[in-house]
C-alpha cells in the first residue's frame, strides 16, 4: 500500500517526539507540525485505520511495527540528507526544510549513492568523521 507524504510526515514527527520526550500526544503533533488539532485528528484516524499507530484511553499515541518502520525510514533519510546537505555548505535551518521535501521523493538508488558517497567522504576525514549519521541515521562512534 502506498502511504501519503503527509502521513511519513505524521509518522516521523511522532517518533521524534517519542524520541524527545517519551510520549507522543496530538497537541505536540499539532505544534511541532504547526498544523490545527482537529488535522491531527483526522490523520491520526486514518493512522489508526491503517494500522500505523494504535491511541490509547488517554490520548496517547503509539507506533506499531509498521508505523515505525515508516517512521524511521523516513527520519533516517531526513538525518542523512540534512547532513548531506550541511557538508556542502547548506545553511543547518535551510537544509533541514531541503532534507523534510527531499527524504519523501528521492529514490533509493539515489539515496544509497548519497549513502556511499558520505561514507567515503567520512573515510577520508576522520576529524568530522563522529559527526555525520550513517546511513541508518545513527551518528558514528
């Protein structure tokens, strides 16, 4: 099933927050997004339909294995190409909104050849080398 960008884009917000704060509620949603509530509500309903994620008798929003895959997929490509971008001189704020319209479009192919390329590069530069995510998003040790 094909999922909408609006919905990776509902999904990695609400694992940041997890990430962030432990919890995911609808208002943070709706802040960090800076969308209306009642939008949050209607894209968590068709979330929870589609069995991405699950809310429980207080609101509180949770991921399902597929949500999360969704959701960090989505939020690994973010980290890549936000410090992709950064590494060739793009301004931290303007990469990260170039990062969130890219990560939905760009096809694997092209991602794992940005993938490779950083890899080389952070071969090549062990002095930046613990600053850039791998491909997986997580940061090097």
């Amino acid at each position: 099933m094909e999922i909408r960008k609006s919905s990776e884009d509902y999904l990695e917000t609400m694992l940041m927050l997890k990430e962030q704060n432990g919890y995911v509620r609808s208002i943070d949603i709706a802040k960090h997004l800076n969308v209306t509530k009642p939008s949050v509500s209607y894209a968590t309903k068709r979330l929870r339909e589609n069995g991405y994620i699950e809310m429980n008798n207080d609101g509180l929003i949770t991921l399902t294995d597929s949500g999360m895959a969704i959701a960090h997929k989505i939020l690994d490509r973010h980290k890549m190409l936000s410090q992709f971008l950064i590494m060739l001189g793009v301004d931290k704020d303007v990469a990260d909104e170039d990062a969130c319209n890219i990560e939905h479009d760009i096809s694997n192919e092209s991602f794992e050849a940005i993938c490779n390329h950083v890899d080389n590069f952070m071969s090549e530069c062990p002095r930046i080398n613990s600053l850039a995510p791998d491909c997986e998003g997580r940061t090097r040790e």
